[in-house]
C-alpha cells in the first residue's frame, strides 16, 4: 500500500473502470429516456449530470450514477400525467421540470438533516435479499439481448411470460458473440489483472465482430447506432408551475416520492458497493450528491435517478476506486453526446448483453445462499422475500416487507430473552465498559497489549455499526484481543457476518482473539460458519477471564 487516497492515485483503474461503466450506461440511459415521453436524450442528459455531480458531492467514491428503472417509472407517470392535463409536451415540462428539480432538492435535505445514517439498521438478509434480487433481475432481463432480440416489455416478469418466443427468434451469431464475452471475462484475469476484463471482453469481441461478421448481419446485433447530439438548454420556466396550486399539489407528491424512492436506491446501492470494496460511505453526504445531481439534471431536461447498482459494480469489478471514475463515466457520455454517437453503433447488444450477465453473477450473494440452512429460519424466509419482491414486483415493496419482518423477528426474539433473562440490561447499556468481577485486573497486569470487549447483550443488526467502528478503534499497540460473549445469548446473521469480519480484520493485523463463554446459539452459529475452530480454535475459547491470565502471561 502506498498510502495514496487523492482523486488521482488511481488513474489507470479509474479510467478502464469510468470508460466500461459509460459505456454500459450508454445503452440504458437512451433505454429509460425511451421510456418516457421526453425521448431518449432525456435519459442522456441525466446520466452526464447526475453521473458527474454526484461523483464529485456524494459519499461514495465508487458510485456511479444515473436514471434507474424504479426513477423512471415514476417519472413516465408523472410526464403522461402532466401531459394529460396541459394537452402537450411542450406545456407540460415546467411542470415535469419543476417536480425534478423539488425531488431533488428534497433528496439534498434528508442529507442536511442527517436521516441518511438510518441505512445502516436495514439488516443482512435484507441487503442480501435486494443484492440477489437485482442480480436475478439483470441475468433474466438480458436473456434477449443475449439472443438478438428485443427485451419484452413488463421487466422479468415479461421476460419469463416469453421465453417460449426464443426458438422463433433465436440468433445464433448474437449467441456466440455473448459466450465469448463472458468466456473472456472469466478467462482474461488467470492470463493478466492488468487490464479490466469487461473493458478488454468489450473491446476485443465489439472489433471483430466489426471485422469478421457481414455488414447486412451486423446492423441487425448491433445496438441503436448515432444518438442525438448538442449541449442541452437551461430554462426557469418550471418556476411559474409553483405558483399554480393545484400543479403544485401534483409537483410536491411526485417530488417527495421520486426523492424517497432516490434516497433508498442510491443508499442500498451504496451498500452493495461497501461489500464488495470493505469500505464505509459517507449516507448523508450521498444524499447531498444526489440531490444537487437531481437537481442539475431537472435544470436542463435529463430524468432523474439514483446509484445504479449494475454499473457500480461494473465500475469496481474494471478498476475503478475514486471519484475520478464516477466523472470519467459522465464526461465520456458527454462527448458521445457531442459527435461521438456514431462509435455507438459498432457494439453489439449481446456484448453488453454477457457483461451484464456476469455482473448479475457476480451480485448474487453466494455467502448468504450457502449459509442459508444454519442462520435462523425466519431471517432465511425473509431473504427470500426481499429477493422475490425485488425480481418480480418493485425495490420499495421489497425493503418495505424485509424491514417490518425484520423488526417483528427481532420483537420477538427481543421480548423472549428479556422474559428469560430477568438480568439483561437495556439497550442503553450496551456500550458501557465496566470491568466484570472475574477479570480481578488482568489488564493491569499484562499491560496495555490486551484490549478487553464486552458484548452485553444479543448481537444483532441494530447494533453492528458500533461493534464494526470499536473494534477498528483497537490501539496498535494491543496484541491481544478478547471477547466477552458471556452476556450474549443470540447472534442474527448480520452478527455472524460483522463479527467473522472483525476477527479477520484483527488477525490480519497480528491479533491474537480469545473468547470467553460462548454457548447455545451463538456458539452452535459460529460453528456452523467456522468462526470456530477456522479462525478461533477451541484453545482459544474459555469459560472465564481468570483461565485466560496464565495462557496469556506465557505468550506475552
């Protein structure tokens, strides 16, 4: 590690990883303009403003940002709605402008206020659920692409009711050119990690497709070819929208929506990408990015949006690490914009196609799959219904539902070991560390080389966070670490996860960890996942403090 965290200590991972993401977010920016009556520019225009405010205000170094399917879906509403009443297009944008503009503003706020710290009581299985669920969304969604043929309308859903159409329509040569994408992806980084293997899969396979395959063939596996080009306009019409109360009504309802349904998705997004990178972003700055992205892009006609999920993922998984990226992926948008639309044309859709099918792959949380049958039943039923609303119904029903589960699960299990163990203190308690009575001044005897942790009470999603923040606080100087599970009588699967984590991080830094009397539950978790013996033998494990000071005064 050279220490180097600045805009520019990743240029060479930034830009393969900034070009591969703009290049994938391309094709579904026009998709999602298309959606809606302001046409495919619109989705365009969004993408490079939101992309590049974002990337530079938010809290995520890794986001990359622009018009998602739940944003869009809202916004079509409100245009056809807005449309509807003012009986054209052109009458209808102050107040389709005017609702972008307050959503975002609104989004902006709930970062003021700081409500955007509130992401981190959404628990494991349902962060595992939408991450699945978005992963099963992109490999069922690009089953057509994936054989040359336009994606049904009606998202995975429609794509299912029609997979009986693929005999009829099937190309074989679209086929191939999918394979060998995602053969190349897989394959390349046994050969070399140097360059990104999606950027390279896209190169390699979109050149000799350009070279090998017939011209009347290509123009029909290719995607849209020349898109519109010029810079957008700014106008403050939409402020003579605010003056009509009956528009403004209408604006604030869609404006507090499509700021909630932004704030979720680019938050949950956010998660994803702390996941896969082991980082920590910053909830309430990100909102802050976003909403001033919004609002910029409200300003010159773009749609709004959040984080994109697929295309953050695509960004870490080519290299990107900085905000650099998140800019690149914007301004390369912009100069596609600005006359470099034509190069468009030469990249088949199946090519796009097996990047975001190995994306979906790599989303999809194995960990928590695999572990499926040792974590607590109810915490496995609600996975899968986060997983199944997300594919098949909507990203805020899916949250939603996972979340009042989640909390009466952990009602429950909270009601039951306060009724069993009249001793257990309250919540409020937790982070006290008073010395317990078996410890008789072990750590003033063995100095300032062993860190004593208690957990006073179950460990489960509401307090991970804080065990997550104070064990990375643990002095350099500490050599040993333990752990006081004695007061710990359930462990949920975001317990088992953060705490199998925070082990791997002190061993990593030459830290030995001991438990002290951990039993039933949690004890029963940490074996079936290996925390025990894998990362804590048995020898390290015992019934109390006292048996500890003489294992550690002869390795001290």
């Amino acid at each position: 590690m050279n220490g180097k965290t600045g805009l520019f200590s990743n240029i060479k991972g930034d830009l393969f990883g900034g070009i591969t993401a703009g290049i994938v977010a391309l094709p579904l920016a026009l998709a999602f303009g298309e959606q809606t009556e302001l046409g495919a520019v619109a989705g365009l225009y969004g993408a490079i403003a939101l992309g590049i405010v974002a990337a530079i205000l938010g809290g995520t170094k890794t986001q990359i940002s622009g018009p998602t399917a739940p944003m869009t879906v809202v916004s079509a509403v409100l245009i056809l709605e807005a449309i509807s009443e003012t009986g054209s297009l052109q009458a209808a944008m102050p107040i389709i402008i005017a609702t972008f503009v307050l959503a975002g503003l609104m989004q902006a706020m709930l970062g003021v206020l700081k409500l955007g710290k509130y992401i981190k009581y959404i628990p494991y299985p349902v962060v595992s659920g939408f991450m699945s669920g978005i992963g099963v969304i992109i490999i069922i969604t690009q089953l057509f692409p994936f054989i040359g043929a336009d994606s049904p309308a009606g998202g995975a859903f429609g794509t299912i009711a029609s997979i009986s159409r693929i005999p009829e329509i099937i190309n074989y040569y679209s086929v191939g050119i999918a394979v060998v994408t995602i053969v190349i992806i897989y394959l390349l980084p046994y050969v070399t990690k140097k360059i990104p293997a999606t950027l390279a899969a896209l190169l390699i396979v979109s050149i000799a497709a350009y070279y090998l395959l017939p011209a009347d063939l290509i123009l029909k596996i290719n995607s849209k070819g020349a898109i519109p080009s010029g810079l957008p306009s700014v106008s403050f019409d939409f402020l003579k929208a605010l003056a009509n109360w009956s528009a403004l009504i209408r604006i604030a309802e869609y404006a507090s929506t499509l700021a909630a349904l932004g704030a979720i998705d680019s938050l949950l997004t956010s998660v994803v990408a702390d996941n896969i990178t082991k980082t920590k972003h910053n909830s309430n700055r990100e909102l802050i990015g976003q909403g001033i992205g919004n609002m910029v892009a409200g300003f010159i006609g773009g749609l709004p949006g959040a984080g994109a999920t697929m295309r953050t993922v695509i960004n870490i998984n080519s290299g990107g690490k900085t905000r650099l990226s998140g800019v690149i992926a914007g301004l390369l948008l912009a100069a596609i914009l600005l006359g470099l639309g034509q190069l468009v044309g030469h990249i088949p859709n199946a090519v796009l196609a097996g990047i975001l099918v190995t994306v979906g792959l790599g989303i999809i949380d194995y960990k928590g799959i695999k572990h499926i049958k040792y974590i607590p039943r109810p915490e496995a039923v609600i996975m899968f219904i986060v997983l199944g609303l997300t594919v098949f119904v909507d990203l805020l029903v899916a949250v939603a539902a996972g979340m009042v589960l989640s909390s009466l699960v952990f009602m429950i299990k909270a009601s039951e070991l306060v009724e069993g163990n009249s001793t257990a203190k309250s919540l409020k308690d937790f982070s006290k560390e008073e010395a317990w009575k078996d410890e008789k001044g072990l750590v003033e005897k063995l100095g300032d080389k062993v860190y004593i942790k208690h957990i006073d009470g179950p460990l489960f999603f509401g307090m991970i966070s804080g065990f997550q923040s104070l064990i990375k606080s643990i002095p350099s100087t500490v050599k040993v670490v333990i752990i006081r599970m004695d007061r710990v009588p359930y462990v949920d699967q975001s317990g088992l996860y953060a705490m199998e984590e925070a082990i791997l991080d002190m061993k990593q830094k030459g830290i030995n960890v001991l438990l002290t009397r951990i039993y039933g539950q949690p004890k029963d978790m940490f074996e079936k996942i290996g925390i025990i013996p894998d990362l804590v033998s048995i020898d390290e494990c015992f019934d109390n403090a006292e048996k500890i000071e003489s294992y550690l005064e002869k390795g001290i």
